[in-house]
C-alpha cells in the first residue's frame, strides 16, 4: 500500500516564523487524525535557542490531551526528532516510542546545519540509533540534501549511497530522501533510487520533496512507478528549510493525496475534507497563506 508520513506538525511547523503554541499545535495534530493519518510527525527534542519553534514539544508530548489522543488512537504513531543522546534521554522521559534521526548527503550542508563532519554525526546517529533500538524505540532515518546542495550544487547518488548505507548499517529500517532546496527532476530521482536500490529494496526508503520548482508531484508520481511506498509530506505545504535559501515548503499533503485519487494502485485511504480542515487550521493559525494547489482551488470555489 502506498501511504503518507505526514510532517507538517513538526518539519512544517518548525520552519515557520511563527511559533504555535501546545493548544494550536495539538488542535492540528487532532484534525490530522480525523483525517485518517497514521504516521505523524508531531515533534522535535532539540536545544529550543536553536529551533524556538519545537520548544514545546516536551509540554505537548506530556498533555493530558495528548494523552488522551493516544488513548483514542492507538495504532497512530506519533513521531519526534532527536538530534543527540540528550534528545533521546527527553523523548524517552516523555514518554515518546517513535524518533527520527537526520543527517545530510555534503558537508557543506551537514556542517552548516548540525556543525559536524558527516562522518561525525553518523558516529552520533549511531549511538543515539543503538541506544533507541535497545531501548524499544522505533527509528526512522532522514537524509538531508539528496539531489541538490545549496552550498555545493548537484549532489552525486554515489555520495547518497554512502550515508543510507551507514544508516542502513546502523539497524534503521526507512530512511527518508529529502529534496531539501525542491530542484530534483523526475530523471534525477529515478537515477538515484536505481542507486539505491542496489543496496536495499524499496521499502526501505520514503520520499521528502520540496515544491520550490513546481516538481514535487511529478517526482512522487516517478517514485511510486519505481517502488517507493512512503511518500512525507506536510499539510497544507508547511514549511520550508532555514538552511536553504529561497527553499519553498513541502508538498502538500492534500495534493499528494490528489495524486492518490487517481491511481488504479492501492493507496491509503484518508477523508479529504478533513485533510482540507486540517489544511485551513494551519493556514488561519499561521495568518498566512500555504502554497497548498487543492486548498487554494476549493477556497476559489468555496471562499471562507
């Protein structure tokens, strides 16, 4: 089945300049769960001097509503970011069974953004992933920058391979391909998950991309026809990247799941209206408006 990792409460959010407090931020997470998602990316245990947005993400993960969603939705999983043992120390007190790790495919992006080598922060990601494994943590794996850097241009499958490698030598069983700047090409993708496929199947990698070029859908239409099944993406196109200038947001959930709706292909079957709620929220929360192609066409017909 092809399904959707929705990031928009985490990866989405945690671009915005706008910071959403617990209420907004678990009031967006609830109309994603009535939209039928089950793979949420509700957080981030980070240094909040560093992403102020996430700052909470301790107060939402201990909520007696949050609590209570899990309650009510028990084989939703809710998932967070730990960049470093500390993170994974804050997740495990909170309480968290779901954690990503992320690392980047050049130097130039991973030193800017996590201010390692990559050879040192996949000796980081180890032990945090080993540390989670041990501990009955579920871990997810995302790698930054995989078709194009900012900092250094085109990035080669071979450079790619190298780091899913290492994540895969680690234990981790999906790792996340980020189109981080939104300039990968269908004829670029599909030559890089040939890369990878030599190394492991399909279903061990999703796909993150970024809408910057208008080429986002077209990419994820490629990648379901050569076998990938886990597509992120985040509501209403949250997001973008504070480390990549001019980077657009993520594709939006509500027009990924368009593409769903005209498959003969099996695919996660979600409520559109309450996707398009959930992508209404955001964009009220947020007094802005998001780069979603579906909520813009019903709000031309439907205004308000």
């Amino acid at each position: 089945m092809i399904r959707i990792f929705e990031v928009g409460p985490r990866d989405g959010l945690q671009n915005e300049s706008k910071t959403l407090p617990v209420e907004q931020r678990l009031d967006l997470i609830e109309l994603l769960l009535e939209a039928g998602l089950d793979d949420i990316e509700v957080g981030a245990f980070v240094r909040p001097d560093r992403i102020p947005q996430m700052a909470n993400t301790d107060d939402l993960f201990r909520s007696d509503r949050f609590h209570e969603m899990k309650s009510n939705f028990p084989d939703v999983r809710f998932w967070a970011l730990v960049p470093n043992e500390k993170g994974l120390a804050r997740a495990e007190k909170c309480a968290a069974t779901h954690i990503a790790v992320f690392g980047g495919a050049t130097e130039s992006f991973v030193k800017k953004n996590i201010r390692m080598t990559i050879d040192e922060s996949l000796r980081v990601f180890s032990g945090v992933v080993t540390a989670a494994i041990q501990k009955g943590f579920s871990v997810r794996g995302y790698i930054s920058v995989c078709w194009v850097c900012p900092y250094e241009g085109p990035v080669s499958p071979e450079a790619v391979t190298r780091v899913a490698q290492k994540m895969l030598d680690m234990g981790i069983p999906q790792i996340s391909l980020g189109d981080t700047i939104g300039h990968a090409h269908p004829e670029a993708t599909e030559k890089l998950l040939t890369a990878l496929f030599r190394i492991a199947p399909p279903e061990r990698y999703a796909v993150h991309f970024h809408d910057t070029f208008g080429m986002a859908i077209a990419n994820i239409d490629r990648s379901i026809k050569l076998g990938i099944t886990t597509i992120d993406s985040s509501i209403g196109g949250l997001g973008g990247c504070p480390y990549a200038s001019g980077a657009t947001g993520n594709v939006a959930t509500e027009d990924v799941y368009t593409l769903f709706e005209g498959y003969s292909l099996v695919t996660q079957v979600l409520e559109p209206h309450s996707l398009l709620s959930a992508a209404k929220y955001a964009q009220s929360a947020l007094g802005k408006t998001l780069p979603s192609k579906r909520l813009a066409a019903i709000q031309k017909i439907r205004p308000g």
